[in-house]
C-alpha cells in the first residue's frame, strides 16, 4: 500500500464502483436515476481523490522535502538513480 500510492487509490475507486454494480445485480433497489447519479459521481470525483490522496503519499522531483520539512539534496551532486545504484551496494 505504501510502495504503489497511485495503485492503491485507483483501486480503491475501482472496488466502491465494483459495489454499486454488486449491489445492483443483487437485487439493491435504486432507480435508474440515481443509479446515474451515483456513476456519474464516481467517475468525476474518484480520480481527483485518488490523485489528491496519491500526491501525499509521493515526493515530488522538484524541491523535494522530508516529512519534516527538510529539503532533500543529492549527496556530491549525484543523479537519484547513481545514489540508489550507491545505497545498494
């Protein structure tokens, strides 16, 4: 849940609309209408949450901060992938 943050919360959206649709087939009785409505709903408003919730769970590339607040630099001016390759070893 931590590593995949954009995952997580499109799954999310994913599993509350899989339950409308669920709960349709299993006899829920709701009008065409509202159906509709709650579709519609989960369509717009899913994706700006999920991306909303997603951004808090990432560092940004540019002027990346830790938690704290402390800004992140790169150690001897090395690219983040050549100080990865640096921490693995």
């Amino acid at each position: 849940m931590n590593t995949e943050p954009v995952v997580t919360a499109n799954g999310i959206a994913a599993f509350v609309s899989a339950l409308l649709v669920l709960g349709v087939a299993l006899g829920l009785d709701i009008s065409d209408q509202l159906k509709a409505a709650i579709a519609g709903v989960i369509i717009i408003v899913a994706p700006f949450i999920a991306a909303w919730w997603a951004r808090r769970k990432v560092t940004p590339l540019t002027q990346p901060k830790a938690e704290d607040g402390t800004p992140l630099v790169r150690i001897g001016g090395a690219t983040p992938s050549a100080q990865a390759r640096s921490l693995q070893k």
